[in-house]
C-alpha cells in the first residue's frame, strides 16, 4: 500500500519498469547460457540471479568413459526443483505424469533409485532406470543441490524426462570403452 503522498503509479511508468524487468531477466539469461560446467559434470538448468532460468541441461551432450562418475548439479541461483532420471521413456513418461497431470506421485518419481552409491547400465532396474531424486538449490530443504551417477557400461543413455517436473529438460550421455 502506497502512502497518501505518493502519487499510484501510471501506465507508462509500468510500462517502462517492465521493460527494464525483462531486458535485466534476458540479460541474465544469456550469461547463464554461457556457464560451462566443469569436466564431467551437467549443470540441472541454468538460472541467473532474480529468478530467470533456463530449463535445459548443460551441456545438453556429453561423452564419457565408462566408469566414469557423472556430477548432476543445480544451478546455485536456481529457485526450482529438479530430477535427474534416465530410463525408458514410456516409463518415465508414466513417472512424470505423476508429477503434472495425475498427482499419484510414486516412490520411483520422489525418491533416489540407489542409496548412497548410484550406477547406471542398459540393465539397471531391469530397464535402464535410475533417478537421483529431487535437487534444489534451497539450503532450507533436506534435498541436494547435486548428485553423481557412474556409467559402468558403454552405451547411448538418453534421459527423455530427465526432469520428471519439466520433462522439456533432456540431455543424452554417451558412454564408450
């Protein structure tokens, strides 16, 4: 609520103090998209500060050795929550309708697949499955802000859903001897 002495403010000033908001979010965003991870490591989204994110995976391709331990990292200006899975994707499309359409959250969508050590093959699960289970940036919460999966077999690993709450976050991990 404004003080009676300040005048409400017009169209145009919201206008203008709009505009400023979103050259700042789109600033913040190209200088997200630019951040490289380290070695073996994806970046989970992208976020600069005040809230702009982009819901990709960083990068979006990776190739590896096998037995190669992979590190799934939040952004640390991140204000969502993310997944890490890999699996078959009518599978995980089931997993992740839990999340968006059909609230029956499973213990596979909420959960880490493994604890405390996770590993990945085409036979993991008996179908490729793994999930690290939701990572914030948030220090207020229990959930990490990172997790690691090791390839132990060579392969394509694509993860369709990677983020069962926005499934428009896919990567692909290339695993060779």
């Amino acid at each position: 609520m404004l003080p009676k002495s300040r005048p409400v403010p017009s169209a145009a000033h919201d206008r203008a103090a709009l505009i400023a908001q979103l050259k700042a979010a789109v600033n913040a965003l190209q200088a997200a998209a630019k951040i490289k991870p380290p070695a073996d490591t994806v970046n989970v989204g992208s976020a600069g500060p005040g809230g702009a994110e982009l819901y990709a995976m960083f990068p979006s391709a990776l190739n590896v050795k096998a037995g190669t331990t992979v590190t799934f990292k939040i952004s640390p200006d991140s204000r969502e929550v993310h997944t890490v899975t890999f699996g078959p994707t009518s599978y995980l499309t089931t997993l992740a309708n839990g999340f968006l359409s059909n609230p029956q959250l499973t213990q596979q969508a909420l959960y880490p697949s493994d604890v405390p050590k996770i590993s990945i093959s085409p036979t993991t699960h008996g179908n490729g499955f793994v999930n690290l289970g939701p990572i914030d940036a948030d220090p207020t919460t229990r959930q990490p802000a990172s997790g690691t999966v090791t390839f132990t077999a060579p392969g394509t690993y694509h993860y369709h859903y990677t983020c069962l709450i926005h499934p428009i976050m896919r990567g692909t991990i290339v695993v060779t001897r």
